[in-house]
C-alpha cells in the first residue's frame, strides 16, 4: 500500500462510508485534534515514564484510534463492526479507575498550578489542552456525536491533567501555584 493516493490533493478527503468533504469539514477538523492528541502522547511517550504511566498512555492512544475511526464515520457503523473501534462507558470508567489511583498518591490540589515542570510532564498538559480543543470542535458537530465519546474525552482531559501532576511528582518537580 502506497502512502501517497493523490485523492486529497483537491482538498477534499473520504470519510468511512466514501463521502467525500473538505479537509476544512468539522469532522475532519475533530479528528485532526485528536490525532495531534495522539502524537502529544507519543511525545510523552518517548521521554520513558514509568511503567505504570506508559501503558496507561498505550491504551488511550488505541482508544484515540477508535475515537478517531468514530468521527470519520458519520454513519456511526464502524463501532458495530469493528471491535477495537468501539468505545464505551466501560472506557469511561477505566479513565475514572485511573484516575482514582493517580491520585492517591499526589498531594491534595488547594490551587490552580501553572503548566510546566519535567518535560514530559510539561508535554501531558499541552496534550490535556489539545485534548480540551478536539472536545470542543466534537461538541460542535452536526448531527452530534455518540455522548459517550464525549464523555470519554472529557474525562480524559481529567485523567491528563493529574498525569502530567503524577509524573512531576514521581520526578521530583515541584508545582507552580498560581
């Protein structure tokens, strides 16, 4: 399979189904972030966190994949025939179960903080931001997308946020008060 097909070169792309829209389309904008979302998370990836922490980021890049798959697909038909494509309130509660855990070895939070401190820490809250933007461009879309998808993302802008806090701390950065 070539990388290239020359069928976007118009500035136009098919969606799953075989419509054909603009690379300016909302859903194409959606999943655009997410994928931007992905790579950030690759990036953390990439600077070797814990273990505990990369598998966590492991599974939610999967997860993005289907999100991803899910926004290309107006007809809401792949989740049903593609199993790794579907995601659920089940995947909702994993973030919560996740982020249950982080947090019980972080510090109470008593004031906003600054992004910043590691590296990769610094990474996970402009992937939290990114992650926030392709919310807002999936609650934008018409006709709405499944709620759970927002959900799911919404939640996940949680569960970065405390990453980016858990990895500073198992690194020994402290937080910057606002």
């Amino acid at each position: 399979m070539k990388i290239y097909t020359r069928t976007g070169d118009g500035g136009d792309t098919a969606l799953f189904g075989g419509t054909r829209v603009r690379k300016s389309d909302g859903r194409v904008d959606a999943y655009g972030e997410v994928d931007e979302l992905n790579a950030w998370l690759g990036f953390v990836r990439a600077s070797r966190p814990d273990a505990d922490v990369d598998a966590d980021l492991i599974q939610i890049q999967r997860d993005l994949f289907a999100l991803g798959a899910q926004l290309a697909d107006p007809s809401d038909t792949i989740a049903g025939r593609v199993a790794k494509a579907a995601l659920g309130d089940a995947d909702v509660a994993r973030l919560e179960r996740t982020i249950d855990r982080l947090e019980a070895d972080l510090p109470p939070l008593r004031n906003f903080i600054l992004a910043g401190g590691s590296p990769a820490g610094a990474a996970l809250h402009v992937a939290r931001a990114v992650c926030r933007r392709a919310e807002r461009r999936m609650v934008a879309l018409q006709p709405p997308v499944d709620p759970v998808l927002v959900r799911y993302v919404n939640r996940l802008s949680d569960l970065l946020f405390v990453l980016g806090r858990a990895v500073n701390h198992r690194a020994g950065v402290p937080e910057t008060e606002w």
